[in-house]
C-alpha cells in the first residue's frame, strides 16, 4: 500500500445536498497557450482565468481532509439489480455488469453530486442553456444519483421527468413528476417516436462507445422542435500560460485513463465530435460553448477560485475510483501499482503553481418543426 498522502484542505460541500439539490451559495476558500498536446479545434467562450498571485494558505500539500425506461434492457428495481459486483474494494453495477467502469458505492455517489454543483456555479446555476418553453416530457440520460432530474422536476413542476442509468442508486424520495428507470442507453430505445421535448446527456463520455447512435436515437424519440443538451467535460489539461508542463502527473493520469477505457472501445475524447454528430442527425440550430473548469484554487477570481476547488476535490476525492476499473482492467495494472502511482498524481493535484484547467463542452441542438 502506497505510503498516507497529504488531502485536499478544504471540501466545498457545506452547501452541498447529496441527492437533493445543487448548492444554494458556493463556500467561500480561506484562502495563451494550447493544451498540451492537442490544438484546440473549439473556441473558448469563457474569458481568460487570471491567476491569484497569492494564494491564501496553498502549499505544495495540504492536511485536515480525509479522503481517499421503456427498452428492451430496462428492468425493475426487484428483479436483481442491487445485487451490487465488488472489485477492488469498491461496489459496481450488476446489470450489464462491466459496461461502466467506474464504482457507484456512497463514496463516488457523494462526488458524482460534488460534480453537479460544480456545474451549476460554472453555469451560472442554469440545469440548462436549451431555450426551454414549458417542457412536458424530458429524458435525462446517465441519471447517476439523479441530483440533476429532481432539480429538474422542482424548475418544472408541470414536466415529467424521466431518469435513466445502469445503477439504482437514485432517491427514494422525489418530486412526484420525477421517475427512474434501470437501463443502458446504448441499448435500442423502445420509445415510440416524437415523445420528448428535451433530452438531456451529461458526463457520459466515459462511457459511450457510440456517440451517433446515441444521438441518432434521441433525434428519433424527441417531438419537432425538441430540444437536445449534450454536457460534457472534455479530459484534457489545458493550460494559457505555460505553467503545466508535458510532464505533470495529472496530464499523465488523464491519458492512462484514456488508455484504459480504449481497451472498451470507449473514446474519452470522443465528445469532441458531439457538435459534428448533432448536425449529422439532422439537427438545426447547433451551438457549442465552450466553459473553462479550473482545477485547483489557483484563479484571482473568487467564483472561479471556489469552482477550482470543487474541480480539484472531485478528482482527488475520486482517484482511486476513476483509477481501478480502466488502469486493472484495461491496462492489466495490479491494485497495488495503482496505488503507488496515485501518490505522485494527488501530490500534484495539490500543487497552486499549475494553472490548468479541464474544457467543459455544452452543445444544444433543435429538432427541425
């Protein structure tokens, strides 16, 4: 086992409700160049982060955090699928065991709901850019805890809101318009055509192994003049200013992660086409933002600040989750090696002299009238 290593100082998860709502206000911490090794083919509509020339109590290491439908697969909660896989020390699906590669035990729920709110504060505290009029129908795709559906059903009271994921593992307790559904979206969809006005796909690009289907889909299901809203972080450490070098650590763990799940026939970066394949379907009214999600308390700004701070735990946080499944499974890694080389990855993570940031892609899309 790799030796104790330093933990993130503070959590934003004060304002944080765990499968319930995003955060009412951010806490508040105490305290041009391309990426590295791809050109940029999207432009950025955020401004450029300036850095905080003093960060208040950042160091090299931190201490006092203690971390580490209707288809033809959907199922019922009792048939089953609670009877959870455990690998690694960490719990899995069970339906369609080994079709995601990441755990879904408590620990990756609470950061799976981390990840929300730190969406919501990038985003302005929008659920969605899509120019919605009073919805009646929504599918949310890949509903994980389905923080972002019960918000969804309290904005629209008069909307039913339809969850799906491999994993039950939403609350019991939601609005009344909100529901769950135990299914694989890659599965074909048994929806009858021209059911929903607006669907919604988020942090899925390390899970999808056919973006075009999966749009192609959603084109059939959606009434004309459907909204479609794709959400998805781009895994790449991008950098204005030259301070992450070609050989930081967490740039090195993004691309092994990529490694690993290629071993799935899973593209992490094949979300960058998702523009190209709404058009592609038939699509009009296509736009991209581009937002840029820093990583670490390093930005002058303090919204900004809090926001790199989310980013920072929810990797740290998540490290030995996001590692196991691609790294043992993909890249035949044993669990005592990934642990010695996730040392050198949290140590980086802590470090303020790094300006990177992780490119979050939002793409809506119309279904022609």
């Amino acid at each position: 086992m790799a030796e104790d290593t330093p933990s993130p100082a503070a959590k934003p998860a004060s304002d944080v409700s765990p499968r319930g709502s995003s955060p009412k206000s951010p806490p508040k911490p105490t305290s041009t160049s391309p990426r590295v090794g791809e050109n940029p083919t999207t432009t950025f509509v955020a401004d450029t982060i300036e850095p905080d020339t003093d960060p208040v109590g950042e160091t090299s290491s931190d201490g006092g955090y203690d971390t580490d439908a209707d288809s033809h697969a959907s199922t019922s909660i009792s048939s089953g699928v609670r009877d959870y896989a455990f690998e690694n020390s960490r719990r899995y699906h069970s339906f369609q065991e080994g079709r995601y590669q990441f755990p879904n035990d408590e620990p990756e729920q609470e950061r799976e709901d981390m990840k929300h709110a730190m969406i919501i504060n990038l985003c302005n505290k929008k659920l969605h850019f899509a120019p919605l009029k009073n919805p009646q129908q929504v599918l949310d795709i890949g509903t994980g805890t389905g923080i972002w559906a019960v918000d969804m059903g309290d904005l629209y009271p008069e909307a039913q809101v339809l969850g799906i994921d491999l994993s039950p593992i939403q609350p019991s307790w939601v609005p009344p318009n909100v529901r769950f559904v135990v299914d694989d979206a890659e599965a074909e969809w048994l929806h009858p055509p021209e059911t929903f006005d607006y669907i919604h796909i988020r942090h899925m690009t390390s899970s999808i192994r056919d973006w075009p289907k999966l749009v192609s889909q959603a084109y059939r299901v959606l009434k004309p003049g459907g909204w479609i809203e794709l959400q998805e972080l781009r895994f790449v450490l991008e950098c204005d200013d030259g301070t992450v070098q070609d050989d930081n650590e967490v740039l090195n763990f993004l691309n092994n992660i990529k490694k690993g799940l290629a071993a799935f026939n899973v593209d992490l970066l094949g979300m960058r086409k998702n523009k190209q394949n709404v058009e592609e379907a038939g699509f009009v009214n296509v736009e991209e933002k581009v937002l840029k999600v820093p990583l670490g308390v390093w930005p002058r700004d303090p919204r900004m600040k809090t926001i790199g701070l989310y980013n920072r735990s929810v990797i740290y946080d998540g490290l030995h989750g996001i590692a196991m499944g691609p790294l043992t499974r993909g890249l035949k890694w044993t669990p005592e090696e990934v642990e010695l080389y996730l040392v050198g990855v949290r140590k980086t993570l802590m470090t303020s002299n790094q300006h990177g940031y992780i490119p979050f892609h939002i793409v809506t899309a119309q279904k022609p009238l």
